[in-house]
C-alpha cells in the first residue's frame, strides 16, 4: 500500500485543479518518463474512496453534534471542533481530495483504460467518481465540475447542474454495468484483490454498488426539493432492488493494521494521510455531547444496576465507559457541545472513543470504512415510505435498519435492554414520527459521512429554531413512558440547539440574515448549512469565479454569508415544514 500512496503523491498541485493535464508523468529527465499501469493506478484510487469518506465523516460527526472536545477556542486548526470559525484554515481535505487525489486519477487512469480497451477499470473510476461529485457539491455547493481540469480557472457550475450531471450520470452507469461488453470485455486488463481491496474486480458487486449510491442520490430529493409519490416510490423500488440483489454486498475497505496508512483512519493510531493536507481523528480528546449521550442514546448520570449504561444498548458498544476513580462512578459522561469541560474533570473520565468494549468496528486500528452501510439503504427506503403516507412499512422499515445496525455493534438482540429500548423508543406505529425514524439513523450514521448531511437535510429541525417536519421538531428527543418501567433519570426532552463558543463575528448573532439577491431569510438557529471554498487555492486561483457566485466579495475575500447559504435539497418547502416567528428561506 505504501508505494502506491507515494505513486499517488507525485501528482502537480501548483495550481488550483486544472494544473493536473500531466497526472503522474512528472518528469525528473525527459528522456526517462515516469509512466503508470492500470494496475498501479487503481490501488490508490480505491483507498483514497475511503479516505474521502473518513475526511467527510471525520468533520460531521461534530458538525451534527453528536462529538465535542473537551477543551474550548473559538479559532484554530480544527476549526469544526472549536469556534467553527473556517475562514482562518487555508484547506478542507475534501476538497483536495476530490479534485487531486481522486479526480485527476481517475481521469488519467480512464484514459488509459480506453486506449488498453478495459472499460473495467473505467466502470470503476467512474462509480468511485460519482460517489466522490456528490459528496463534495453537498459540502460546498457549487464546484468545477464541465470545465474542472481543461483550464487553470475553471467555472464553477451551479449545485443544480452538478446535480443534473450526477443523476444522468448514475443512470448510465446503471446501463453499462448491464452491458456485458462493459464488464466481460475479453480484452480487459484484469482486476485482483491486489488492486481492488473492496470486491476484487467483481464486477456484479460493484455494478450493485453504483446502484446503491443511486439510491442515496434521490434522497436528495427528500424532504424539501420533490417530495411526492412518485419520487418516493421510486426511491423504494430502487432500494429493493439492490437489497435484493444477490449480488449485493456492503462496500467496505479493511485495513490490516501496522504502520500509518494501514492503520483505519478511525483507530487510536491516529494515522494522518499525506500529512498537511488531511486532518487526523481527535477521538483521544472528544466527548459525547449532552444531545448524543442524554437525549439520543439515553445515557444515565450513573450506571444502573438493571438497566446498565443507557437506555440504547449501542452506547456502551460505540465507546466504554470510565470512572473518576471513586465508587460508584462509572458512566457515561457527556458535555455540552463546545462549551469546555470542568476544571475539575479530566477527559479521562469520558468515555474512551476508541475501544467502545471492543465492539466498534469502524475505530479499531484493524477496522473498516463502508462506503455505504445496509442500514443506511434501509433508512433511505423507510424515509420514501414515510413521505409516501405509508408509515406502517416506514416503521418496520426503520426497526428492522435499527436492529441491523445493532448487529453490527454485537448488540445482544433477545436481552430484556433491548426490548426495553424497542418499548421506549419504538413502540409501534400509532406513535411512529419522522423523528423517530431520524433520531435512528442519526445513531445509525455516526462515524458516517451521511450523519451532517441528514441534519443539513432537515435543516436542524428542533423546538429550539421552530423548524417542524410533518409537525413535530425532528432533531428534539423525549421518552414514551409506557409499560416498561423507565429510569427517573432518562424522562423529558432534549432539543437540539446551537453550540456554545461559536466565533462570534459571524455565528454567534441573534438576528436573522437577509440574502440581498434573493431576499432569503436564514434562521439564526442554523450552525453551517455548506463550507467556504479553500482560502490557500480558490482564493488565489479563481477569485473571479468565487466572486460571481456570490462566495467572495469585491474584494476577493470569502464571504461568511456563504456558509450560510442552504444547499438545493434544502429549501423551503411548505408542503412539509412550518418554520415558527414567520423564519423562512427560499
């Protein structure tokens, strides 16, 4: 693996994107070219398709809250962890990530593909592509894409043409994957576990995969952009047909464990990929926030001799308890979200993120990176099912996704906990609300790069900005005291609110923001609904475009405003939220 992430790092970068035309023939001696094969460029390719989604996970998970640190600043180089103050960092490794280490790859590695008659390898390239335009234009919104390496100052298409290429492009590779002449080409250079380290060049598996990623696709188009019947009966029969699929098999990179680069992202080596461009995990000095830990998961102030560490048996799963060395102290800790730990507590007395009773699979050093989870595609089809009215099938659809995800954890699934979890939590469909269903999958994503993006989706609906789906606040979470006996400590409700120690110039403001061009009104409430193109590379590379799309003003410099702006699969829609003090965006 290592000589490929050093293969991989001879890529040109002296400007921003489109300075990539020579790939890897960067030349020391023009009469001794350095050249690469398909079978040399398809290992990096791959594992950089996991690491783009640890690099997009790694900054949600405290976007969305569900992890705090446990000190406070409002500025630095972790700026999602701090203050969210970004404009002071000159990069977001996503971005890079797309645009060098996968983007310019994978263009050159199709080139070659073609000329060797290997469309394999294209099919590939292209889906690994897919996966990685939609991840970064629902980070940042518009992004190069028609004219992204043809020029050193590229256009910066509009998030709804990004999003019209990435639907055209999903139904074609769909097709091709179908065309035997794609996928059985007797000419094709072959692929091995040796340059496929996820399905060892099985093409069924990846054409299954391509599907799957359709199916996270249109979920953009719930709840706010085209949500009807139609839409949502597509999205199902879509996602039955891959789960049906016999060729279907979760996408997940392993890692064997060692030195930097073979150790998982999310394991206690920390490992940091090519050094200044990426960030490394802080799980040593993170904290479960209070929504996380209380009012998610169900964490009790101490450990119950009955009921354990909380109400959601995936608590002590995820992260392993600790105590201050007293008795009778042992629990699951949280804090609330960037507002520093007590002096008199140590991170030690947290939780330890890493171990989680030697049950998490994603941060052990030996672990995996699933490109998309089953679970996930049970949510996306639960998630149709209830905006198609159908909140029967929506709510066996999100128990059965729950307990899948409890499976992975080693959840014991015929423990008296998790019956009393399903009472609680899930109790039927009488009661069964899109906040039910998200408040899972929310759990369901942590450590997932889709967790941010579903808040995002929803706009961080809770009662504490007013914004209501189908009626009820989704990011607010109570207990159901039924049958079951419930813990005192684990009553009421918990809503989602804005951190603490937001950098005040910009976030931490009372009053509501007027977009001046389309008299956009955005709610207070909202933490960051995209980031700012990288200050180091777009800044100084392509100011005029930034400056066009409203990203930069006059003056060339990053406009805050603009990490405020909603993304396209979040506008207003009526039909389906009400916004209370008449706070409404278009």
């Amino acid at each position: 693996m290592k000589k490929y992430i050093n293969i991989i790092m001879c890529v040109a970068v002296l400007s921003f994107l489109t300075g990539c035309q020579d790939w890897l023939d960067i030349n020391t001696n023009p009469n001794q070219p350095v050249t690469t094969t398909l079978d040399q460029a398809l290992p990096p390719i791959i594992f950089y398709a996991a690491q783009i989604n640890y690099d997009h996970a790694e900054y949600g998970v405290y976007m969305s809250q569900a992890l705090t640190t446990s000190s406070k600043s409002q500025t630095g180089s972790y700026p999602y962890s701090q203050g969210w103050e970004f404009l002071g960092i000159n990069r977001h490794p996503m971005w890079r990530r797309h645009f060098y280490d996968l983007g310019a790859n994978i263009r050159k590695m199709i080139e070659i593909a073609e000329e060797q008659n290997s469309p394999n390898y294209e099919l590939i390239g292209r889906t690994i592509r897919l996966q990685s335009t939609m991840m970064t234009t629902d980070l940042f919104g518009d992004m190069p894409r028609s004219e992204a390496y043809l020029k050193n100052s590229p256009k910066y298409d509009s998030q709804e043409e990004v999003y019209e290429w990435l639907f055209e492009e999903a139904d074609e590779l769909v097709k091709l994957y179908a065309d035997p002449a794609w996928t059985d080409n007797p000419d094709a250079k072959p692929i091995t576990e040796k340059q496929d380290r996820i399905y060892k060049g099985d093409m069924k598996k990846w054409a299954a995969y391509a599907k799957a990623l359709r199916c996270r696709l249109w979920l953009r188009k719930l709840p706010n952009w085209d949500n009807t019947p139609a839409t949502c009966q597509k999205i199902i029969q879509m996602v039955d047909e891959v789960l049906t699929d016999p060729n279907w098999e979760e996408p997940r990179y392993h890692y064997p464990g060692g030195v930097t680069e073979s150790n998982c992202p999310w394991g206690s080596t920390c490992p940091k990929i090519n050094s200044w461009e990426s960030r490394d995990n802080r799980l040593s000095s993170s904290i479960p926030t209070t929504f996380f830990a209380k009012a998610i998961l169900g964490a009790y102030p101490t450990k119950s001799t009955l009921y354990g560490y909380a109400l959601d048996p995936r608590a002590e799963k995820m992260m392993t308890p600790r105590n201050t060395g007293t008795a009778g102290s042992e629990a699951i800790r949280w804090l609330e979200s960037n507002i520093g730990m007590d002096n008199s507590m140590k991170v030690t007395y947290y939780p330890d993120l890493y171990a989680g009773s030697g049950h998490n699979p994603y941060t052990q050093n030996t672990g995996y990176i699933a490109l998309i989870t089953e679970e996930e595609l049970l949510f996306i089809k639960a998630e149709a099912q209830y905006w198609a009215g159908d909140k029967v099938g929506a709510f066996a659809t999100t128990r059965l996704a729950t307990e899948q995800n409890m499976m992975r954890y080693d959840v014991n699934m015929g423990s008296t906990l998790t019956q009393l979890f399903f009472d609680v939590k899930l109790p039927g469909e009488t009661e069964f609300t899109i906040a039910d269903l998200m408040q899972q999958k929310y759990v369901a994503m942590y450590l997932q790069e889709e967790q941010w993006t579903d808040m995002r989706r929803y706009n961080y609906s809770s009662k504490t900005n007013g914004i209501y789906y189908d009626g009820v606040p989704v990011y607010t979470a109570k207990v159901r005291v039924g049958s079951k006996y419930v813990p005192t400590a684990y009553t009421g409700e918990y809503s989602l609110r804005r951190p603490y120690n937001l950098y005040a110039p910009y976030w931490d403001q009372d009053d509501c923001y007027e977009d001046p061009s389309s008299k956009a009104i955005y709610s207070p409430n909202a933490w960051v609904n995209r980031l700012n193109p990288d200050t180091e590379t777009e800044t100084k590379y392509n100011s005029k475009e930034l400056i066009r799309i409203g990203a930069c003003n006059a003056s060339g410099q990053v406009d805050y405003h603009w990490m405020q702006k909603h993304l396209i699969w979040a506008k207003f829609n009526p039909s389906v939220c009400t916004c209370s003090n008449a706070i409404e965006w278009k």
